[in-house]
C-alpha cells in the first residue's frame, strides 16, 4: 500500500520510529515522508504509524 504525508505534519518522527521501512524524516525540509510502500511484512506497522500520527498527516495514496 502506498502512502502519503500531507502538510499537517508536526515533525514528530513517529511514523519514522514506527515503521521505518516506510517512513523516514527529510533532511532538507525535517518533515516526514512516505519514501516505500508497504509490503505483507510492513503492513501492519505502516497502519499503525498512520493510526497514532498525533496530527493526522498520513493519508493513504
């Protein structure tokens, strides 16, 4: 599954620590990004990053 990051993001690095397969921070603008998309094996942590973002900034694609 793919996923996006929208402009609300906080910088918080959540998704990143959460599943960093799919999400990392950016060093140019140090906001998140979806960089992958999920796999079988990511699935559910890539979920879970997108549940708990505290600003409600992951979106599926």
């Amino acid at each position: 599954m793919k996923y996006k990051v929208n402009d609300t993001c906080i910088a918080c690095g959540m998704c990143a620590g959460t599943c960093p397969e799919v999400f990392r921070m950016n060093d140019d603008t140090g906001m998140a990004e979806a960089y992958a998309e999920s796999t079988d094996a990511t699935n559910d942590a890539a979920q879970e990053a997108m549940n708990t973002c505290p600003a409600g900034a992951i979106e599926e694609a």
